[in-house]
C-alpha cells in the first residue's frame, strides 16, 4: 500500500507538500498541487481520514438531521447538501428525526457521537431540547427552512411575501373566500405563511376569517381532513391555498373525493412547487423555493463556522419564483 512518503517521491515534493495539498492547510502551486494529485492517482494511494482525525480533530465530516426525506422537497435540498459536501471534500452522514423532539434530540446525539465537524438541522416544532443539547456540546450547526432564532445560523426561503402573492392573485380573478391548510403549528414555515395569508388578505381590502384557516398538520391526510371541514362550511371558501406540496395532495384528494372541479368549483394554489406539477390537470399554480440552494447555502454557513467560530451568525433568505399555471382559474 502506498504511503505519503511514496507520494512525495514519485512527485518530487515533501511529504509536507503532499500533507498541504490533502488537507488544504497552506496555498501550494497549481504546477505542485498537480503534480502531487497526479503521483496519488499513478500509485493509487488513499489518505488515512481516521489518522487526520485523530491529529486535526477534525473528521471531514457533516452531519444532517432532517425529516421525510422522502417529500420531494426536502430530498431536493438533500441533493444541494450532498453535492456541496462532496465537493468541499467532506462524507455526509444522515439520520431522520421524524420531526419528532425526543427522536431530534437522539438523532442530533447520535450524529455528534460520530464525531461529525458539525451539523445541519431542519428542526423540529419543539426544538428546545436539541437546541440544549448543541449548545452546552458546542456543536457547529446551521439550521435550514425552519427558523429557530437570531442567535444561530440558519437559512431558508422567503414565506411571506410569495404567500401574501398567491392570495392576492387569487383576489384578482374575483375570490373573496380564501381558505389557507396550514402547516404544523410551531413551525416558523407555519407562523410566516400564515403571516403571509393574512397579509395577502389585507392588500386585497378582504377581512380575515379566523374559520378558513385550518390545520394540515404539513401532511396529506391531515390537508384531507382540513380541506373537508373547509367544505363542510355554511359558506364554503371559492379559493384554497395549500402551505406545503404534501398538503396540496391531500387537498386534491378531498375536492376529488368531493367531485369538485379544479379550477371550475375551487381555485387552487399551492406553496411548494413539485417536479409533477406542471403535468396535473390543471396545471397547478404554485410557489417554487430554490431547494436545492437552500442545501447548498447551509453547507456554505456550517464551512464558513469551522473557519471562523467566533463570527457573528447569520440568517440567509432566499427568494421564491411564482410559477403561473392554471389551477387558479385563469389562463396560464
């Protein structure tokens, strides 16, 4: 097996040169660095990342805490944390804490007993105990789409103003009931879209009735049920705005289900854009967040929070796009 030694020699270098351009602890020459990274490709040498570790105390390694991996949009911010991870040259270790608060607080343990550099958290909507957990540990963490406070890092798409876009838009074609399916209470996602809704509402001069807004509990059968005492209303709501992609589906099941029309019985428009969206009928009038970035910008806070413990945190929102389709009842 080749060594680091074997390494320098077939590259003319010292073995403090091969260290610099492995660990990327000191500017070293493009021509050098080539040089050193074509030796390790002829010899087939592998770096000892447990034998850094044990030096550096640093494993290279990120963790990520986030739930329903399976709901398209939080896998499209998965894909933007692994691709950033890998190519900052870190491994990527992953547990699902079921947006759970007990579950959290193990998931969390579990990846810092991995000896992970630092983590990134979608949190739960009771979060105290892990936010503890982190704290008195001295964990590096960067919170995503979920807020948690001015006090840590954390990152995720604009609520308020796209949701206040959708009900406004809604408005315009002539609704005066707007019903919202919220999300989890306790989520900041909930609390801003809600914000939004209501905001929305008071541009559009339309008071706000407590009774249109009920909970999905950010899941498809709970967005069924919220959907069917939405209809089962003395004056049913003309307009739905769903808070989330799942919730939309659960929502379309119920109209369905109903056999109401979209968008002939009840415009529809939803927060979260989805790959299959554009492919319903009608196509679905939505609000895109740039998942993707979203992962990409927590690698990018949790990196520049190794490099710099001491800096000040920072929260970063990114804009949405407002995707015009026809479910909300004009054409497209």
């Amino acid at each position: 097996m080749a060594t680091m030694a074997d390494v320098a020699r077939r590259a003319g270098v010292s073995v403090a040169t091969v260290s610099h351009v492995l660990n990327d602890t000191r500017p070293v020459r493009p021509a050098t660095r080539d040089a050193v990274r074509a030796a390790i490709d002829e010899l087939g040498y592998t770096h000892n990342t447990l034998a850094r570790a044990l030096v550096t105390s640093r494993t290279r390694s990120i963790g990520l805490a986030v739930s329903a991996i399976s709901n398209p949009y939080f896998t499209e911010i998965f894909q933007g944390v692994e691709a950033s991870t890998l190519q900052a040259g870190y491994s990527l270790l992953i547990a699902d804490p079921h947006d759970d608060p007990g579950h959290e607080l193990k998931a969390v343990r579990l990846l810092h007993e991995r000896r992970v550099d630092g983590l990134i958290v979608a949190p739960s909507p009771a979060p105290g105990p892990m936010l503890g957990y982190l704290t008195q540990a001295k964990v590096p963490a960067v919170f995503l789409d979920r807020l948690v406070g001015d006090a840590h890092d954390q990152v995720c798409a604009e609520n308020e103003e796209p949701m206040a876009r959708l009900v406004t838009h809604l408005a315009d074609q002539g609704h005066t009931r707007i019903a919202l399916v919220a999300g989890t209470p306790g989520l900041s996602t909930t609390t801003e879209r809600i914000a939004g809704y209501r905001t929305g509402l008071g541009r559009a001069g339309l008071p706000y009735v407590p009774e249109l807004v009920v909970e999905g509990n950010s899941q498809a059968q709970g967005a069924e049920q919220a959907t069917r005492r939405l209809l089962g209303l003395g004056a049913p709501p003309t307009a739905l705005v769903t808070a989330n992609n799942a919730m939309t589906i659960g929502a379309l099941q119920a109209l369905r289900a109903a056999r109401l029309s979209v968008p002939g019985d009840m415009a529809l428009a939803c927060f979260d854009d989805f790959s299959w969206a554009d492919l319903f009928e009608p196509r679905l009038t939505a609000v895109a967040q740039p998942s993707r970035d979203i992962g990409a910008a927590a690698v990018r806070l949790l990196l520049d929070r190794l490099d710099a413990p001491g800096r000040a945190p920072r929260t970063v929102r990114l804009p949405c796009t407002f995707m015009h389709r026809s479910s909300c009842g004009c054409a497209d």
